[in-house]
C-alpha cells in the first residue's frame, strides 16, 4: 500500500503535518471521552481545509496531462470549489465552475455573494449557474466540451475532489497520523467528521483498517442521504483497496455512516449544529463550519451524550475546515449570540 500511495504522482500544496490539538474545556463540559482535533482546517492554501490534501493528488494528474484548465462543481457556498480555486490560482491554471444556486433554501440575503463566493471571485473563478435538478456530471463534461472547442485542455474534477486519486489524501493523512501519536504518545479510539461526497471517508477507512486497525472511523452524514452516503463510501473504499493493491479483511464493515444530525437537508442549519458551533468556539476558541464540521461536530456531541464513548476513550475530531461559509450564514446565529448577550445589539 505505501508503496503505491509513493509512486503516484503528488504536488504540495498543504501545509503538512497539521497539528493535532487537544480539548481540555470541551472533553470536561461533556464528561465523556477526551477529545482532540485534528486541524485540517490548517492545510494553508485558500484558508484550508480537507480538499487540499486531496488536490494535491489530483492536480498533479491534471498536470501529468498537460491540463491548462480545470472543471469542477459545487454549490454556491462550496468549500472544494474554495480550495480548487486557490490551487488553480497558484499553479496558474484557468477554473470553470458549475455552481448549484438552488440545492440550499431559505438562505441569508448575502449567502450568494459573501463568504467561499467572495473569495472564489477573488481567485478569478469562472461560475456558471445550474440547478440542483441538473446532472452534474454531464453539466461538467457539456462545459469542458466547450472549452475543449476554444483550444483548452480541460480536466474534470468530481464533486467535492471525490475519486480514488482524492481518497489517497486521507490514506496519506492516516500516515501522518500514526508518527503524530507515536510524537505525542496517545493513541485514538474513535475517529469523527463529516461525510457527505464520501472521498475523505473511504480514505480514513482504507488506511485505518491497514494501519490503524483498532480504530473506529465514524462519518456523520451531512446530506440528510446517510444510505446513499455509506453506499458512496463503500463503492470508493473498495476502488480505492484494489488501486493499492491492498485489501484489508472485512472492508465493507468497518464503514459506518452516522444518520440523525444533518436536519431536514443538506446546508439547512440545526440547532445541534448551531450548539456544537459555540461550544467549540467558546471553550476552545475553535471555528467550525456550519454545514460540514459543525454538523460532524454535533454528530461527536450526540454520541457523547449517548453513551458511545466512555471517560476512558481517547476521540478524535477531523475538522474539515470551511471557515468562510460561517458569515453566509449569520442568522442562524443571531438569537444564539443574542441570547449568550443580552446586553449586545446584534
């Protein structure tokens, strides 16, 4: 497995290793397990996040292929769409995304214009519009067809940075994860985040069942779809096992797909996220996301409260990143932070 994982074609982009942080108020106000983060929210390019480690294997295929300009999609708030942006700006090629206007309703009267959109614009990202009742798959293979007529060399990345070649990023972040707890002497029972397109899942999973086999990977379904979730990742962990040439025993029963904490859709926000938002921020000083890690972060906070974890585990959290959607969502904070202070004027 490690040798194929450094044999395939890899450029950096991530500042690695991301630092692993420890929660001493959050593990205490929970009276459960002790909680530590790891901080993939520090990858570095464009604010960070998950995506970047999957770039990394991704765009160096792009360019192994002579790519002047890459095709992706996303919804308006996308983080991927963020960090594909600001890789393509610092490799100086050119990005044409289909951005879905319609998959979140009710939103902020700026969430089309604030937070990822307005840095997308500043990364010069090209946004084309399209409905959430669009194939998204064939919208991105139409675009780099035109493209491909006006003598570009265009290359498709899938939703959310989601193949096998983006699945190596978190095989390679389960590596860095094994030196970083034999540097800091702890060891993890449980690991927790957010899956929606399934990429960082199956490649925590993969990697975990070869070299950290005693840990369990918990994915907390964000698309309010944890069927189609759990048989995204086990259809890309299985992929990904014969691209290693490696096939860990019982695969398929190591993926667990949580159900309960995204509400009633994708990007919609919960009062369970909305807690888990300002808890972090208040006893840790840590931001989350409101649609990836705070809802994975309300996932960590149920199982908690249920009992799943004893005092005696050792849990850590994958903060995806996503900072900058935070602000396209200000309203669902507003009462929240009202209430903590009464005597602010928000």
């Amino acid at each position: 497995m490690r040798d194929t994982l450094l044999a395939t074609p890899r450029i950096n982009l991530a500042e690695l290793p991301t630092p692993l942080q420890y929660c001493p108020r959050l593990s205490a106000y929970l009276d459960g397990p002790r909680i530590y983060v790891k901080r993939d929210d520090l990858t570095g390019l464009g604010l960070g996040g998950n995506k970047v480690r999957k770039l990394e294997f991704v765009l160096a295929e792009a360019l192994g292929q002579g790519a002047d300009t890459i095709v992706s999609a996303g919804v308006v708030q996308s983080n991927s769409l963020r960090q594909i942006a600001a890789a393509t700006a610092r490799l100086g090629l050119d990005f044409h995304a289909a951005v879905i206007t319609d998959r979140v309703p009710n939103v902020d009267p700026d969430y089309q214009e604030s937070g990822n959109m307005l840095l997308d614009a500043l990364f010069r990202m090209k946004a084309y519009p399209c409905s959430v009742k669009e194939d998204r798959v064939v919208f991105m293979q139409q675009l780099a067809d035109k493209l491909r007529q006006q003598g570009k060399k265009p290359y498709i990345i899938p939703y959310g940075v989601s193949n096998v070649l983006g699945a190596l990023g978190y095989v390679n972040c389960v590596l860095e994860l094994v030196m970083q707890m034999q540097s800091h002497a702890c060891s993890f029972d449980a690991i927790v985040h957010a899956s929606g397109s399934s990429g960082t899942q199956a490649g925590l999973v993969v990697g975990a069942a070869t070299l950290l086999p005693a840990i369990h990977i918990l994915g907390i379904d964000i698309d309010a779809e944890p069927e189609r979730v759990r048989r995204d990742v086990v259809h890309l962990s299985n992929e990904l096992a014969t691209y290693l040439r490696h096939r860990p025993a019982s695969l398929d029963e190591r993926i667990e797909v949580v159900a309960g904490y995204a509400g009633p859709g994708y990007g919609i926000p919960t009062p369970e996220m909305v807690e888990a938002v300002s808890l972090f921020a208040q006893l840790e000083g840590l931001v989350l996301d409101p649609v990836y890690a705070g809802k994975g972060a309300a996932g960590l906070i149920g199982l908690v409260r249920q009992g799943r974890f004893t005092k005696e585990d050792t849990v850590l959290f994958l903060h995806t990143g996503g900072m900058p959607a935070l602000y396209a969502y200000r309203s669902a904070f507003v009462r929240h932070i009202a209430a903590l202070s009464p005597e602010c004027d928000i």
